[in-house]
C-alpha cells in the first residue's frame, strides 16, 4: 500500500507492517501462540520452506505472524531493508557482531559503552577470535583511523552512551568506515528511532535493546537488528557473505547460492535471521512482541514528556547543593552533535555525582518515594540506580574513572510522573541522605 510508504513515524508507529484483513480484521495484533503451522500439502510445504510464500510460515524458531508485524513495523521506522526481533539486547548485540567478524577478525569500539557489552568485547568474544581494538571516546576520529587494519571487520558505538549521555558523531563515523570497506554498527537504545535514526546519517545497522523505551514499560526483554540495506558486502573482506551456502541452494536442482547473489544488499540481516536466530535461538515470543507493539504504539508521546522530565530534573540538581556534577548532554546549549542529532532532545537518561560519601548514596535511594530503585531504564515509571555496583559492575575501575562511573554517581531514567513530584521527591531524598 503505497499511501502508508509515503506516511511519517507516528502514523507508521501504529500501522506499519500490518493488514487487517490478513488477520481476520483484527483491529489489535493477534498473538500468533503457536510453536508450528500446517503445511497444507506438500507442494505448498515445498514453498514455504524454500521462501516462496512469505506470508506462511513453519516453525516459530523460523519466524511467527506476531514476531514479524513487530520486525515491519521496525524497519519501517527506522528506514532499514528488514529487521529482525530476538530475546534480549544483548542476543541482538551478540548476533551482529558475529554475522560481521565471523571466523575471527578485530572491531573497533569505545569504552564509554553499557556493562554487559565492555564485558562481552573485553573477555569473552575473544575466545571466538574477534578481537576488539578499544578507544576511550566514539568521537576519537584520528585514533580510530590508526586502529583500522586489514583484518578490522565493523566500527560498534552507542549512539548516546550510558549512563554519561555522550553523543557520538554518526556521520563522521560512517565516513571513516566506508572508506576502509567496513559497516559502522549503532547500539540506538537509548534515543529510539523515534529521537534519532542512525541510517539517516550513514549508520549500516542499529541494534537495540528493545526492552527499554521502544517497549516503555519494563514489562519484557526483547532486542532487534535493522539493516540499512546500503552496504555491499561483496568487497571481499567478508567471505561469509559470498560463499555458497548449502541451504540456500536446491541440491536436486544443482543450484548454488550465497547470501549474497540469493539476497543482495539484505544479506546481513538474512543471514542473521537463517544462521544465528534459527540455529541458535534466543527467538522472540509472539507475547512479548505483542506486549512490545502495544507499547511502540505511544512512543512519541511518551517521549517527548520523559525528555522534557528529564530536561526539568537535570536543572534541578544542577543547582542542588548537594550535587557535585550533572552528566545530561540533552541540556548542553552549546553541543554542537546535540544541535545536529538530537532536535527532539537526547532522551530520558540522566546521571549525577552526589556530594559527600557512598553511605549518602545508599540514604538518598533509601528515601525516595517515587523512583524505583532497580536496573533498568526506558520504563514509564521513574527509576534510579548506582551504576559502578550495579549495572556497570562489569567495567574496570580503571576505565570507569574515565567516564565519570565512581561509587558516587547515580543514573536516573526519567518517567512519565508529574515532573514538580519527581522533583519534590528528589529534593526530600536528597536532604534526608545528608541529614
Ligand atoms: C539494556 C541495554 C542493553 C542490553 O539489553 P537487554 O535487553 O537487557 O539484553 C544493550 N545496550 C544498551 C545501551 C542497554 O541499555
């Protein structure tokens, strides 16, 4: 339907990706709660499996009706060629940087990046032979050119990071890697496509986790790859691209094909969908993806009340006098990537360095009232937590120092409260901690 195509993000948030009338005209998404479907007869059982009826489907390991309204609706949004929906952020994360380094090969990426991630890259992708060369910011253009060698297989940064909300420069990213051959990869989770979409300047594949604001109300895990579907991934720094792939072809036939000549441009994310999710899992239940599409459907609205909430609460505690240091790049007049990339406002994270010692840390989430206090962000409830014991536990000291991650710094994710509650309950929490 050429109408929808041409629409913008909010309409598209709600109706891309789904057809009524494919679906008994279900105005909701139905839960497709099914582990198979019928084949019918075994010509049609022929075709489905061998990717000639899109519209069926077989096993929901290979893909599920629910599940796949979520992935359109995604790529849609995001201006990607596909998309596809996994267990968790890090399944998504895992899942990208294996299909781009498979077989051994070296990522650039920075350190400023969530905990779970540093540890991946730092201790535990190694032990599969991709290596990653790390630099302390996303924007060190000169030391990520030195880094780049012939065996560099992807640039990987965090849009905004977290918990400091440094914004990396995108475009210049892109620039340096499509000059040395390789595809810049964007973890986008924390603006969601609706504050920024990386494509637009060049990115080749987001990752997300989308348990945080695409859901918007911590009710389940989940994660995506989109693919721009701009790279050419037949410049022969990627054999697991072009090599023929037995599933692909038709033995019989004597027919032969690589994800490449089968899929063209859309080869990433093909491959993502045919080898890691099919083969080792970690699938989408069509539960959570309804959960997640019902919450996708406010995604603007919700947004634009936490960035405004956020904006109010980083002014409050930038003059508290209990308040050493604020980190919120969204209020930064003069950041210029702030200016370029984030007109709608970076987001809803935030983080502080409290005066005095850890015991003042632990009063002041003792006596909140209307902040959670759990890991988590992207809810629509208010949360708080101290990152260095918590969700950034996984980070050497040495280089959490750099990022500003010391035992006193607390990252807030802003709801959709009243901002004056939230504040009052801040300035009570605070007072208390130093009482
Ligand atoms: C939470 C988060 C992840 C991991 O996502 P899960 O869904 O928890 O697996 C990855 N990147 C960022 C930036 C995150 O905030």
């Amino acid at each position: 339907m050429k109408i929808l195509e041409d629409c913008k993000f909010n309409t598209r948030r709600i109706h891309a990706g789904y057809k009524p009338s494919e679906h008994h005209f279900a105005s909701s998404v139905p839960i497709y709660q099914t582990a198979a479907f019928e084949l019918t007869n075994t010509q049609v059982a022929n075709q489905i499996v061998t990717g000639q009826l899109p519209g069926r489907f077989d096993y929901s390991r290979d893909g599920n009706p629910t599940v796949a309204v979520f992935e359109k609706r995604i790529a849609a949004l995001e201006g990607g060629v596909d998309a596809v929906a996994v267990g968790s952020g890090m399944s998504a994360i895992s899942f990208a940087i294996f299909n781009v380094a498979e077989g051994g090969g070296r990522i650039i990426a920075p350190t400023n990046i969530y905990g779970s991630s540093l540890d991946e890259f730092r201790n535990f992708f190694p032990k599969f032979g991709i290596n990653f060369d790390l630099v302390d910011s996303p924007n060190d253009f000169e030391g990520i050119k030195r880094l780049i060698g012939s065996d560099t297989k992807a640039i990987y940064v965090e849009s905004v990071a977290n918990p400091s909300t440094e914004i990396a420069d995108i475009e210049g990213l892109a620039k340096i890697a499509h000059e040395a051959g390789i595809p810049l990869i964007v973890d986008n989770t924390l603006p969601t496509p609706y504050l920024l979409r990386p494509f637009e300047y060049g990115a080749d594949i987001t990752v997300y986790s989308s348990t945080k604001g695409i859901n918007g109300h911590g009710n389940a895990l989940s994660g995506l790859v989109v693919d721009h579907g701009k790279f050419d991934w037949n410049n022969g720094h990627f054999p697991q691209f072009t090599e023929n792939e037995f599933i692909l072809g038709d033995e019989e036939q004597h027919i032969q094909h690589s994800f490449v000549s089968k899929f063209g441009n859309a080869a990433f994310i093909k491959r993502i969908r045919m080898k890691y999710v099919r083969l080792l899992g970690s699938v989408l239940g069509p539960s959570e993806a309804y959960l997640i599409l019902l919450g996708l459907e406010t995604i603007s609205e919700r947004l634009d009340k936490e960035v405004s909430n956020a904006k109010k609460i980083a002014e409050f505690l930038a003059q508290s006098q209990y308040v050493k240091q604020v980190f919120y790049s969204g209020t930064e007049s003069n950041n210029k990537l702030l200016k370029k990339y984030f007109p709608k406002g970076v987001g809803a994270l935030l983080s502080f360095e409290l005066k005095g010692k850890e015991s003042n840390v632990a009063k002041l989430i003792e006596n909140l009232h209307i902040f959670s206090y759990l890991p988590n962000i992207g809810d629509a409830k208010s949360l708080i937590v101290n990152p260095a014991r918590t969700t950034h536990r996984e980070v050497p000291q040495k280089i959490r120092i750099k990022h500003g991650l010391n035992n006193q710094l607390l990252r807030l994710s802003i709801g959709l409260e009243d901002a004056d509650d939230l504040i009052t309950d801040l300035r009570q929490g605070l007072e208390r901690a130093f009482y």
